[in-house]
C-alpha cells in the first residue's frame, strides 16, 4: 500500500462550467476522492460555457493536473490539454484526440432510449436538443437514434430548440412567447414521446405544452435527461436519466491521481460510466391503466425511503392487501413491496457510493431507524453488507 502522507503534493484544478449542477456534481464526487489522499488539493477554476474561450494564462497558475469539462475544439481545452500534465475530460468529445476520458455508455443508452420508446406503443416522437455545432460527438449520436427509431416504425423528427440553455429557468415563467416551440408542438402529431437533452429543456417543454392544453403524458410523453433537480420538483414530474455525477467526478479524479503518481505506467484511456432511468409521470401513460395502481406506485417512489408498507398503501387506499398486490402486479409484473425494497435498494447503494454518510445515516435516509434491520435487509437483497458493498465499489474506483 502506498504511503500517501510521503508523497510530493500535487494540485489538481477542475476547469468546469458555472453554475451547471452537474459541475456540482462532479466536484462533490472528485472531493470524495480527494479526502483519501490528504497530499492532493483540489482547485476550481469555473468558466462561463457560453463564451467560446477564457482568457486563463495556464502558464501562470501552478497546477499538476485537471480535471474539465469542455466543448469539442474549446480553445482554452487544446491550450490546456498540449501542457505536458494529466488532463482528464468529462464526457466524450476528446476521445478521438487521445485525452483520457470518463465517458457516458451512449451506446447503452441508445439501445435503452429504443425500447423505452417501443414500449410506449407510440407511432410518432420527437428529439428536441439545444444547437449541436460544438458538439458533433452528440449531434452523431442524436442522428443515430433518429435512425433506429424510424427503423422501429416510429416515426421520429428533430427540433432545435431556440435560446440559451442557461436562459431556460426564466423562460418557464413566460410561456406564451415561446412561439418555435409552440409552432413545434402544434405540428406534432398525437399522441407522441419527446425525449429532450436536457431536463431544463423538458421542463419547458412540459410548461408550453400545458399552457396550451395538451395533456402530459396523454398527448406528448416526455423524456428528459440528467435527473436535475427540475426534473423532481417540476409538475407533472419528468422522467429523466440519471448520468451519476458524482461517480464521474470519483473516476476522473483517480484517473489523473494514477498518472500524477505513476507517469511511466498505461492505463486505460476510457472509464465509462453506465446511465440510469428514473420514470416519473411523464413517460408511462399507457403503461397503467389502473388509476388505483398508479397512485399507489406515484406513492412508493415519493415515500418509499420513507418507510410506507404495503399494509399502510391498502389502508390509504381503501382496498385489501390481497387486492392491492394482484392489482399492482397486473400492471407492473411485481408486488408493491418488491418496488418498496426496489426503490430502498437503489437509494442505499446510490448513497454507500456517492456519499461519506455512515452507515446508519444511510439507513435512517432509506427508512429504517434501526441499522440492524437496514444491514439485514441489504444483505437480503443484495447479498453483501453495506460496508462490503460500498469497499467494493471504491475498490473498482482505484
């Protein structure tokens, strides 16, 4: 093992966009990491994404690595990636150039984004994304999945939505002058599923459409992706994709940590980091017809971790237990208390990962207030302890 407290001190400076909460993100994860070795700092240098350079003079600040974020050809990114020190970027725009990278899985996640749209039985959708000029990587991809949805017979078109990514939360207050997006949705034929690029993006969307009297998800299903805080306080709630930022952040770090220790050493150029749905009420209409059913399930995803039972749902329902389960396993395929522990489960790991909590904050977050019966109960469903669980996810970390 080696003895980080002989080791030289190095600096690592994380060049991200402002104000973006995946930025938050990845600093929180990249701390997480840093904590373990009391002989690496961490710097933030944040820059504002809607200018196309900076005007840092890197030769001047005193770093040993970095960690960014930047747009395919970023000026300031080809300044600071020519340095001879570790850069590792956030995202998939620099694999071709050779700079080590933590990517997302698209290709998983284009496989995912089909047969979610399959299963929705819908003969029409949507991709709404923000101008790709600098992002050829993901204007490829978004062509791609066009492709293979139309090859699924689901006739799919591409809308560019107008404006500034950063401009969206304002806009969501005045509606009625978003005339392209309204043009684009009165032209859209229904029912259809939208996916969007951005949960900001789905949030407006989801605004117009309402302010014009389409139903959500009735009318237009949409997707989102980032699983931003919008996308859980939005009404109706977007179903969105989870991209584990934090994770990113845990993984860029030790990639650069590895070659600031290690600069002879190979190591892999790409870590990848595989995307999550989260289904919320905007994406799965004409999956439950069941009106009961899907208040229940609208139910164990707000409450779940909040230690809500199946006794306690028929209760407030006003049906049996025995009701409730065949009822909910009709239309979903597994009992209501499988999708309590389902979502618990979920909850914990993403906590055991991502956080510093203890154990018994872990459990108390996740509804069990004795830590006993949490540990119990992941072993069950998991088949390790919490402790081991997350050892072993540091362990692939390393």
């Amino acid at each position: 093992m080696i003895d980080h407290t002989n080791l030289v001190t190095k600096t690592i400076a994380l060049f991200l966009p402002r104000g973006h909460e995946q930025s938050a993100r990845i600093t929180a994860g990249a701390a997480m990491s840093a904590g373990e070795y009391p002989h690496i700092t961490l710097l933030e240098w944040p820059y504002d994404d809607s200018q196309p350079d900076f005007d840092y003079d890197f030769s001047e600040m005193e770093f040993d690595g970095a960690i960014i974020w930047a747009y395919n050809e970023s000026p300031w990114a080809k300044r600071l990636i020519e340095m001879s020190i570790p850069v590792v970027n956030c995202g998939s725009n620099w694999i071709r150039q050779g700079v080590p990278s933590v990517a997302f899985d698209w290709e998983a996640l284009q496989d995912d984004l089909v047969n979610k749209f399959a299963s929705l039985g819908r003969e029409h959708a949507a991709i709404v994304s923000h101008n790709l000029g600098n992002d050829p990587f993901k204007s490829a991809w978004l062509e791609r999945l066009i492709e293979r949805l139309n090859e699924n017979n689901i006739a799919t078109q591409f809308f560019i939505a107008p404006g500034l990514p950063s401009e969206e939360r304002q806009r969501m207050f005045k509606p009625a002058r978003e005339a392209e997006i309204i043009t684009f949705l009165e032209n859209l034929p229904h029912p259809s599923a939208i996916y969007c690029d951005d949960d900001y993006l789905a949030a407006l969307i989801c605004r117009v459409a309402r302010d014009i009297n389409f139903r959500i998800p009735q009318d237009i299903a949409v997707m989102g992706f980032g699983n931003f805080t919008i996308s859980r306080v939005a009404s109706p709630a977007i179903s969105s994709i989870e991209i584990h930022g934090q994770m990113i952040g845990r993984q860029a770090f030790q990639m650069v940590r590895q070659r600031l220790e290690s600069p002879e050493a190979e190591f892999p150029q790409v870590q990848q980091v595989r995307l999550e749905f989260i289904e919320r009420d905007t994406f799965r209409f004409e999956l439950v017809k069941d009106a009961v059913v899907a208040q229940v399930n609208r139910i164990i995803e707000r409450e779940a971790c909040q230690g809500i039972n199946v006794d306690e749902l028929a209760r407030r329902l006003g049906v049996s237990r025995n009701t409730l389960n065949r009822r909910f396993q009709q239309e979903y395929g597994i009992t209501p208390g499988k999708k309590i522990r389902a979502i618990r489960v979920q909850q914990a790991k993403q906590m055991l990962v991502n956080s510093d909590h203890s154990v018994t904050k872990v459990a108390e977050l996740c509804g069990f207030p004795e830590p006993a019966n949490f540990v119990n109960f992941f072993r069950r469903e998991v088949g390790q302890t919490p402790n081991e669980y997350r050892n072993k996810a540091k362990q692939a970390d390393s």
